[in-house]
C-alpha cells in the first residue's frame, strides 16, 4: 500500500499569507511538465512496485493544468505504477479556476475526489487573504462541482482572521453545512517567515491577527462540527462518516509515499527526502537525468535516513494529531519497549494536567488541548 504526491507549482498569483512553494506565473509549464515526466519514470522504482491506493495533485494550483495536461500525467502514472482501480484520486482547485467542462473532464479522466480553497464565504475576508475570487465564486464553484458528479468533496476554510468576528465565522460554518460537504479542512492563520502578509503586519499595513481569534474559532468548529455529526479526525480535519482524505490519512500511518515536483517530499518505511524548491532547479536537473539518475538526485533532492529517535518522535507528532491517537503497543512493536516505556513516563504529568488521556494502551490528545498540540508532542519526544 502506498501513495503518489504530485506538486504543481503554479498560480494566478501569490496569496499574501501563503507560504507553499508556487510561482505566480505558467510561463515554464511546459519545461515543468517534461521534467515531471522525467522524473516520474526515473523514480519508479522507488515504492518497490507497492500498490498505490491515492494520488494526491497539489500545489500551488493543479487546476492550472490544461484537461490534456493531465491526461499525459495519467498516462505516465499508470505506465510507471501499479494504481489501484479504486485508488482516491485527489485534486486541489481554486475557486477562480473551475467551469463545469473543466470539473466534468477531471472526473473523466478519473479524478473521484476535490479539494477547493474557498478560504472564506465572505468578501471582506478574501480581500484581506488577497484571494482572486469573490463570495459569489466561491459559492459557484460548488455547485459546478456537484453538477459535474462530484460526492467527495472537501473545502478548506482560514479561521482566525481579524476581518471576522465570531458572528461571521459562524455565518461561514452555516454555509458549509447548509451545503452539505462532506470533508472541512479549517487552518488558523499562520503568519509564514516568508509571506508578504507577514511583513505587511510587521510594517502596520496589514491589520494583525491574534491568537485569542483563532482559539475562539476553533473553539465554535469543534462545537458546531461536533452537531451535525462531523467526525474530527484530525487538528483540522473534519468530515462524514467514511469521507476522510485516505491520502493525508495515511502519512500519519507512516505508509510510504512518493513525492513529484519542486518542493515535495517521499517517505519510503525508513528515510524521507524533499525535491529542491526552485523550479529553475527542478527542470534544469531533468536534463541531467538522460545521463545518471544519481546526478539528479544529488542535485534535487535531499535525503535523510531516519533514526529510530527520529522515528518515534515523528510517530508521536503526526498520531497525536488525530483522533486514532498514540498506540504503546504500535511503538513497543515497531521501535521497541524502551520507546513505550519512555512515552508512558512522560505522558503520566500531561494526563495529571488534563492534558492527555489514556484508554487502556492509547493516549488521546484531549479536545481542549488540540490547538496545543505541537508544544505536548514535544513534551513527549525522545
Ligand atoms: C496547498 S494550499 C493551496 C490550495 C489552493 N492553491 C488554494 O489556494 O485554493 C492548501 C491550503 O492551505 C491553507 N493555507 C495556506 N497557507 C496558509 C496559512 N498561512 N495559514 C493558514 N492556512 C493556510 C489554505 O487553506 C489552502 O487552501
Ligand atoms: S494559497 Fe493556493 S493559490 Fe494562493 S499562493 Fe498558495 S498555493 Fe497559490
């Protein structure tokens, strides 16, 4: 079992807030997608022929690409990988860039599940998010995308934004039930190094977010998807019964996956590696391939073999995450006793706090405590 990532590295323009790898202009497409090719068919062999369950295009802005487009990149994958007839095929779409004929071509060419950055139903807050579409859009596109057959579908909402008050995050919550969407990713605003968000709030241009914001709206999501039934399988994750993202689901089961594309990352059982962030970089390496793979990989890609430290730290931080929380008998299994024993120790302060819990061998975050997440794993790390 295993998983293919794809990173299309383009879009419109550069949300001010964002802080993923992506360059606001297609002019290189047609370079980018030759060395995506490339690289498809150089690191074949590296899931050792797995089954691979879900495919994942994500970016930047995948629904840049042309149907066509596409339709080579799904040749290359089936002629490279053993894909399974009901793997989840996902894709990530802005609003701004959807028509029902673009939507009714992705499912032919067997796309089953879609991912829209609707952000916010309100203007004022895509204003400030500087997001190219409008409330309208944003309500539109959901709609084409039912027309065109869509059932899996998943949104991703921003909370915490100083140009909502709670009323208005409510409002947004309202819509997305009204419609009846089975999956919710909903991320606080997080102001990345290098965004131009970032600097506008440092400079006084931009109005500044605090964190009060963010709890009080994830507090109002966790209640309010709670309600109608939405299971919360993860920080920010939230869906119907059965409609959780099998892909992101399971890099937090450490199943191995290959990463394609400037910036994405593979994880094979034992090591990770990352492709270089620069598409200059990317697809002047894949000239380099006809001559020695290994060439490309020093070139674009940086490898780190994990140790069993590393392992447990990194088992610890992405289950502690969701609701299947933190195993001692996976980590007895797998790392071995030391490790459950070093993670029972030190999670014995955390339940006295009320931070944690522990149902017989598992260790659950506890609700109020999700937002606080990062900082508890770390209590817990080797
Ligand atoms: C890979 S991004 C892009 C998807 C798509 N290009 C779009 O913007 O609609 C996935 C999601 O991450 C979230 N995101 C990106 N930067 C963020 C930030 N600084 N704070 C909170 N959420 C962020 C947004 O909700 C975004 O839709
Ligand atoms: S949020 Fe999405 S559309 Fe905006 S810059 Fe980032 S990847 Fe591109």
């Amino acid at each position: 079992m295993s998983g293919l990532y794809l990173h299309i590295p383009f879009c419109l323009s550069k949300c001010a807030y964002c802080g993923f790898y992506s360059i606001p202009s297609t002019k290189r497409k047609a370079d980018f997608l030759e060395a995506l090719k490339h690289e498809l068919v150089s690191r074949k062999d590296y899931l050792h022929g797995e089954k691979v369950e879900t495919v994942y295009f994500g970016g930047g802005t995948p629904s840049l690409l042309h149907l066509e487009e596409i339709e080579d990149i799904h040749k290359t994958l089936h002629d490279c990988f053993e894909i399974d007839p009901e793997a989840e095929v996902s894709f990530e779409a802005n609003p701004d860039t959807l028509s029902l004929e673009y939507l009714s071509g992705l499912r032919s060419l067997g796309v089953n599940r879609l991912s829209i950055g609707i952000q916010s139903f309100f203007d004022n807050d895509l204003r400030y998010l500087s997001r190219k579409h409008d409330s309208s859009h944003a309500r539109q596109c959901l709609d084409l995308a039912k027309e065109a057959g869509f059932e899996n579908i998943s949104i991703d909402l921003i909370y915490g934004l100083p140009t909502s008050d709670a009323d208005q995050w409510n409002r947004n919550l309202d819509l997305f039930f009204e419609l009846d969407i089975p999956h919710l990713s909903a991320y606080a605003l997080t102001l990345e190094p290098n965004a131009v968000l970032t600097k506008q709030i440092e400079m006084g241009k931009a109005m500044p977010i605090n964190e009060e914001d963010s709890i009080r709206d994830y507090e109002i999501l966790c209640h309010r998807a709670a309600e109608h039934g939405y299971e919360h399988y993860e920080i920010s994750n939230f869906s119907q019964l059965g409609m959780h993202s099998r892909h992101n689901t399971s890099y937090w089961f450490g199943i191995p996956y290959a990463g394609f594309g400037p910036s994405a990352h593979s994880y094979d059982g034992k090591s990770r590696q990352w492709n270089v962030s620069s598409l200059e970089r990317y697809v002047e390496a894949s000239s380099v391939i006809a001559r020695s793979v290994a060439t490309r990989q020093s070139t674009v890609a940086e490898k780190e073999i994990l140790s069993p430290e590393q392992q447990y730290d990194e088992y610890v931080m992405l289950r502690l995450r969701s609701m299947w929380g933190i195993d001692l008998n996976d980590i007895k299994r797998e790392m071995g006793e030391r490790f459950s024993y070093h993670c029972e120790q030190k999670a014995q302060p955390l339940i006295a706090q009320g931070r944690l819990s522990q149902n017989k061998e598992i260790l659950y975050l506890n609700d109020d405590q999700m937002l606080f997440a990062d900082g508890i794993a770390e209590e817990l790390f080797w």
